[in-house]
C-alpha cells in the first residue's frame, strides 16, 4: 500500500496562527465531492498535538457548535502546541441531519481504520485517521447521543493497559465531568483504532435531541480547557473553565432494548435516581393494549433516556447508570 501523503502540513504553518484549512476525500469515483472544513491553532510551539473532532454521527451538534465557537475564542498566542479543530469530520451525515452517511448507510464509528479504496465511508474513515487522529497526544471525539435521546454527560475512555490506556485514564479524570466511564469500545470506533495507534482517546456523550444547549456547549467548552491545561498547552491562569465542583465517579451501564413495536411513555427522567422494582416504561400498541413494561433491576440512574415515543424492536430506549470498580 502507497505511504498516504497528507493534506495539509502543521510544521509549515505559521506559529502563532488560527488557520482556517479543508481537506478533501480521495479517490472516490463519483458525482459526491467531500469537503472537511477545519481549524488548526499553532501555538507558541508545535508540540504537543491535541485533536477535536465532532459529528463523527452527523445527528449530534453541542460538539459541531462549540468547535466553531472556540476557533474564534482561543488565543494561538497563549497557547503552547497544535490545537486542530474539526467542527464535522462526516458532513454529509450532519447535512443529511442523519447518525449514518446518507450514501452508503454506514455507521462511521463502526468502520476505522478505514481502507483507501474502499466504500465511500471506508474511505472518509481513512482519511480522518490520516489526517486528524494520527501524530497527535490526545483525540477528542464529541459526541451528542442522537436527536431520539437525552444523556447525562459522561466520557468513556479504554479499558486494558498499556501508554496510550494510561495517558487515557488521566485525561478523563482531567476532563472534570463527573461520571468517567471505563469501556471496551467496539472494533471500528475512533477511538479503538487510535489507541491502536498509540494515540490517546477518549469519547464524551453530551447533549441529545438534536439541540444546542447552553449547558451542552459550557460542558464541552470546560471539558476543552481542562485538558489543553492537562496537556500543557494552556496555563492555567489562562482558562476559562470553571471549577468542576464534584468528585468523579466511575460508573458501568445496562442498556435496554424495544421487544416490541409501539408507542414508548417513559415512567422516568433522564438522571433520575430509581430503585429496583421502579417502574421506566411502558411500550402500548395502537389499540391500546400494554405490551410491556419495564422495572429497575438494580438501584441505579437513568443515565439515558429515549425521547423518540415511536419504538421498532431493537431501539434503544434506556441505559441505567451505577458505580462501577473498573478503572
């Protein structure tokens, strides 16, 4: 396989410089052209490297918003690395308003590393972990549930061991959200595949429902300056986080499927703390008749909860929260 030449070179950008770039999908042979707009913050030095990327699923927009917002906000004179800033790596989902690539219904966080000459997602996989994943410290994927949910803001980072696990695991604690979510991501994530790679990665789940929020867009906006201030791009007199104000937690999930087709009414609200036995839903045909319900197994938080009251068998409706022993 032909060594991959990158697109745009940071050691050729300017030092103190907010640089407004794209890169483009190769060697895909159709009528669909493929731009990915970005930033790249060149600090007072090159080195570190810290990554951001957003609407890796084009149906979740804090991360989209707050990118945009902070290309304008941080000064590159006060920053010390390479801040590159990627508002919508599948901009064809977030136009489409889809969590799936509207041409090949692939699912992008599914299909990394990618191949070169592959299908038009396998492709865009590629290029992402060419151009925006490998070479750096840390990733940062953002992601925003979907527009049928509401979450609890928390970030998963890998579990297993080694470097790039490590250096994993404090930038979570780094972030000052306060549920830290140890996970066996899937093969094909983003995330996966760059620790693969030696690279640090974590995945915050912040938002839902297809909005933008104030409070979406000030966790994302904290989680970003906590960790240029972890990383050392950014004293800390220069932040403008706030205090996180809560110890973390360290939680593991049940997620909970539709068995049946039907009208969804929650018994719950997203965060609301339940007891085994407690009723969280019911699912009705359109006859009325009750064809399910749910009750608690555990003590737990409902830490996210489908908004979205027409259910097929296999939706997501609901995950419980509780603490967890993993690290």
């Amino acid at each position: 396989m032909a060594v991959y030449k990158k697109q745009w070179n940071p050691e050729k950008l300017k030092l103190k410089s907010v640089n407004k770039l794209k890169v483009e999908l190769g060697g895909y042979v159709a009528s669909t052209r493929v731009e990915i707009p970005f930033f790249a913050l060149i600090g007072k030095t090159r080195e570190p490297k810290f990554s951001v990327v957003a609407a890796v699923h084009g149906n979740e927009f804090e991360g989209v918003a707050v990118l945009l917002d902070l290309a304008r906000e941080l000064d590159p004179h006060r920053l010390r690395g390479t801040l590159t800033l990627v508002p919508a790596v599948n901009p064809q989902a977030f136009h489409a308003g889809l969590r799936r690539n509207p041409i090949d219904l692939a699912d992008l966080n599914r299909t990394f590393p990618g191949k070169p000459d592959g299908t038009l997602s396998e492709r865009l996989a590629y290029t992402i972990l060419q151009e925006f994943v490998l070479g750096n410290d840390l990733v940062l994927s953002m992601h925003g549930w979907w527009h049928e949910a509401a979450v609890i803001p928390y970030v998963e980072y890998p579990l297993g061991s080694g470097a790039a696990v490590r250096r994993s695991r404090d930038a979570a604690l780094a972030t000052g959200l306060k549920y830290l979510h140890p996970y066996k991501w899937l093969p094909g994530q983003l995330g996966a595949q760059a620790v693969l790679n030696g690279v640090a990665a974590l995945e915050p789940e912040v938002g839902g429902m297809g909005t933008v929020t104030p409070e979406g867009q000030r966790t994302y906006r904290n989680m970003v300056y906590r960790l240029l201030v972890h990383l050392g791009m950014l004293d800390a007199k220069d932040s403008r986080a706030d205090p996180p104000g809560h110890a973390p937690k360290l939680i593991d999930h049940g997620a909970y499927l539709a068995n049946y087709a039907g009208l969804f009414r929650s018994c719950v609200r997203v965060g609301e703390m339940v007891k085994k036995g407690d009723l969280l839903w019911k699912t009705f045909s359109l006859a009325g008749d009750c064809l399910e319900e749910f009750r608690a197994s555990r003590p737990s938080m409902v830490g996210m909860l489908r908004t979205f009251a027409s259910v097929q068998p296999g939706d997501l409706l609901c995950q419980l929260f509780w603490e967890s022993g993993k690290k």
